[in-house]
C-alpha cells in the first residue's frame, strides 16, 4: 500500500500535509472525539498529522496507529512525542492486512487514505473486521473534482487534471470523496451518514486564501509539476499559466473545495 | 431584461420553480428575516416563488416585487393572494430603471435573476440607489459548474453543459454564484458576506433525491433538451444518454450543487 503514493514523502511535502491539518482542523473535526479508555485505531497515519489532532481532542482514549512507510511512522513518532499526555501506539503495518484480532477496536478512523489506494474496498473490509460489533468508522476525504474558482481559466482547470490523472495513474482515484457513501454501503456498514466539509474562499477570509489556496491547494498541485511535464500531460509553459492563474483568484476571485466526511457503523 | 429568459414562461417551468422552492426553502432563506414595517423591495419576483417565502418569513415587511413580464406578476399575484395578510404590493419594472425615488427601500432581495443577465451590475447599481444607507442587499444565486455526481459519466457532463452554454447564448452566466463575491464588491458595498449553501444528494436523503436530485436540477435540464438540439450542442442520443445517467445517480450515487447566498449592506 501507498508504494507509489503520488505527493512523495519529502519534508516539504510533510510541511503541506501539517500546514493542511491545522487549517482544516476546526472544518474536519470538530465532530471527532472519541471516549477516555475506547480503543481507536487510526489506519495510514502517515506522519501523523491527523494523530496529533485525534490525540489532541480524545483526551484518554487508546489510540494505534499504523503505516506501512516505516520514514513516516518515525516522523508521526517524533511528532507526538512533544504532546504530553498522548496515549499513541505505533505499528508498521499495511491497512489491507491488518495484525489485529477480529473486533479489537471501539472505532476506526481513516483520513486521505484511500485516494490513494487502487482497492480502498480491501481497507474498508480490514476495518470491519477488527471493529467491535457496533462499533464506528469514520472516513475523510477530499474531492479535487470539486473544486472550481473564479476567475477559472482553461490552464488552471489543466493543473488541476494533471494532479487527478496522476492520481489516476498511481491507481489511486482523487475523486473519491463524491463515492464515499457508496464504498461504505457497499462494503456492508451501517448508518452511513455522509456530510460535505465545504471550503469557500474570498478576499474577506485571507486566512484561508494563504491557509487553503495558497498553502494547501496550489502548493499541492505545484508539487506534482515535475511529475505531470514528465509524464507529457501539460507543457512547461502552460503549467506556469496554470500556476499563475490560480495563484491570481487570490486577493480577488473565488476558490472552492469540498472535503467528505463519513461516519458509520459496524452491525451489531 | 429577461427577454430571452433561458427556462421560458410555461406553466411547467413555473411548477419546477416552485418545487425548487419548497425543497431549497430552508437551506437558502432560513436567515432571511425583515423587521415588521420595514420596506424590502424583491427585484424580478417572476411567479412569486421566492415573494411568498419572503412574505411568510417576514410578517408585518411591506413588501414591493417587481418583474418585467406581465404574465410573471400575474401568476405571482395569484399565488400571493391566497395567503392571508401578506402585505405585498406588486409592480410591472425593468430592474435595470426601478421607478422608485433613490433611499427609498430598507433592503433588497435578489433571487435566482443576476444568472439571467448580461449586465448584472445595473441592476445592482439601481438596487445601491434604491436603498436607504445602511440598508441590506441579499443576492441569492446558483452556480452550474459547482455540480457533479456519481458516477459521473461523459454524456452527464454534455447535458448540463448544454444548459450552462444556452444561458450564455442567452447573455446570461449560470456559473454566476462564485462571482458574487467580485460583483457585489465592484458595486461599492460593505461588508460583502458569501456563504455557499450547499445541497449533497445520497440514496440516505430521498426527499432530497426526489426533490432536488430529479425534479429540480434534472427537471432544469431536460426542459432546454430542444433548445440544446436545435442549436447543434447535442445529439439526440447523446442528450437521452446524459439525462438517463443523471437519473441512474438516483437511489446508488450521490449528487452535489452549490447555491451562494450574499447579504451585504450600502454604505452608510
């Protein structure tokens, strides 16, 4: 799993990943808390972006977490070893063959996970099997279909493809969030309630035009510029444009995004 | 204005128009609230849909709705005269040269018109003069290119790419919601607050199916399927495809459509 995970793994590419989760804590989370002593696991923890904010705000419960990339387990490691109070296990694992026992965990928690995955339908089956009879899933993904701007130009709109055909060709699918109801249907959860997490931006909200459009969107397209020229699916020059484009709808125009939000139930 | 009205004026454009307002009620005028005895003028009420909202969410305003088509307010007066105590008082006028003194209104609403219009910002600047300072400027619209399902299927796409390409044809813009922000701003008010209101579709929500899904936006679509074909934007086959797979999202996919709500104020 995440072999060919399509932003890398570098320090900058962890410092969007971080400079994402605290701009989007409050739009993401503030629903997820989970009881002092219940057992959580949180499957792909990646450098533990999201682990610190579990951690954060389910003050005592028993979280483990698990990745397959041992790099990324180390930095998720370092970084909550600076939160006192953590009660965060670590474990190299591959979501799709978890080394739990059936019904281990209260609740399973799973965010920008399987966008990456060619079977997300293996991580959800996983999931169900270590949770208790009864117990929660709750997934969070984003959408990069749907996102659009004002003023949206025809490069910015083929930036943006690049990233989703890249996606696409790491197996991995960047529009998942708009599928999430189905998935978890399918793989037999109950309760499936899904909400949309709806990032809209204008002038009146610089913090999110340098939080989300600067510093989480655009930097995350700008990061797979190499990879896109390479593949041959834009040409340098309108890749700039692009860039250019959507960097100008900051401090005038409009910029939408729309992460997923789902929470569900084992049968009891 | 309006002449070239994309949805046309037939008796069952004006039963989606009020299904569209009744499903959309609370999601788009649950904070739309005059004071007793304040004036509000509603600039393009058409057939009322959105006048009867307004008069039965604001007892006591004295409500003035004008349209530029006769048969429209005709419809409209008719509907409004069925609900008790409604103090509304309609009037035939071009928005573009409302034939009120300047400061004259309280507050303006604006629903679902801006779309239609090649010059939007006219009937703003009328609706700046109109207003008494300090008054409230509410702007309410749609945006086409914020849909998208699943599954998402080529000919989908065409289909509602037909509508947003009439509209255009017809001098309007049906992406007009993310440029509320930038349009309200250029015409010199304050304090410009956006809010995306946004509908998410999944087979947990039937009334939303129902409601929204197929007799509001596929409803919209399929009534310019001979607009779309006689202008050469569309096969025939191609048409019947892309509004049966808009359909098949119905009871298996999820649906999604952002509509933008602006209230904003003049300046004092």
């Amino acid at each position: 799993m995440n072999r060919s995970y399509v932003h890398g793994y570098d320090p900058l590419e962890s410092g969007r990943l971080e400079d994402q989760a605290r701009t989007l804590e409050d739009l993401l989370h503030h629903d997820t808390r989970y009881p002092p002593a219940s057992r959580v696991l949180e499957a792909g923890c990646g450098t533990g972006a999201q682990t610190a904010i579990l951690a954060r705000r389910s003050p005592g419960a028993r979280i483990t977490a698990v990745d397959i990339a041992a790099d990324s387990l180390a930095a998720a490691k370092q970084r909550l070893v600076a939160m006192d109070g953590a009660d965060v296990c670590f474990q190299q694992a591959d979501c799709e063959r978890l080394p739990f026992a059936d019904h281990h965990f209260d609740h399973v928690f799973i965010c920008f996970v399987l966008e990456h995955l060619a079977q997300p339908e293996n991580v959800l089956r996983e999931s169900k099997r270590v949770l208790k009879p009864g117990g929660s899933l709750t997934v969070i993904e984003g959408d990069h279909g749907s996102f659009y701007c004002y003023p949206q130009t025809r490069p910015a709109r083929q930036v943006v493809r690049c990233l989703i055909d890249l996606q696409a060709a790491c197996g991995g699918d960047a529009l998942i969030g708009r599928r999430l109801y189905p998935l978890l249907r399918r793989a037999r959860f109950d309760d499936v309630r899904v909400t949309p997490r709806v990032v809209y931006v204008d002038p009146s909200r610089p913090a999110w035009e340098e939080g989300f459009s600067r510093n989480t969107f655009i930097a995350m397209v700008s990061g797979v510029q190499k990879a896109a020229i390479d593949a041959g699916l834009i040409d340098p020059a309108t890749w700039r444009q692009g860039i250019v484009d959507l960097e100008a709808t900051i401090g005038q125009g409009t910029f939408h995004y729309s992460f997923f939000k789902a929470i569900a139930r084992d049968p009891l």
